[in-house]
C-alpha cells in the first residue's frame, strides 16, 4: 500500500482549508479508511466527546440495472 508522507499530508491539509470538504479531507489523512468508508460516514457514526469514529457502511456505486443489496441505502441522481 502507497501512503503519504507526513510532509505530503501537511501539503493536502493546508491546500484544503477552506474548502467545502475539508473535514473530508482531515478524516481521510488521520483515520486510514477507504474511500468508500470515509464517504459511508454519518454524523451519528462520530463521537467528538469519545474522540471516536465508528465504520459501520461503506458507499459503494453499483450499475443502475444491478440489483441493490437488501442493507443497501439507495441514493437516487
């Protein structure tokens, strides 16, 4: 697996202040999820007193004709 430096992270986080999705950002960098993971997250799925995030879910695409997993939360276009 291909990682970033420490400097190469320090880089992504100062480049992504500001942005709309800069908390994404910070939480991809510090936690080490998948992508799928990072996007699955809910608000519910944080605890700030705890300093804890659970993964419970992932969002994963999937072809429009393909049938959705019965635990599957459909997000339409």
């Amino acid at each position: 697996m291909r990682t970033l430096s420490w400097s190469a992270v320090h880089r992504l986080l100062d480049a992504a202040k500001g942005d709309r999705l800069e908390a994404l950002f910070v939480v991809a960098a510090t936690i080490g999820a998948r992508q799928g993971e990072i996007l699955g997250l809910r608000w519910s799925h944080v605890d700030l007193e705890a300093g804890t995030v659970q993964i419970a879910g992932a969002l994963q695409r999937i072809s429009k004709d393909a049938t959705p997993p019965k635990h599957a939360i459909v997000l339409s276009d």
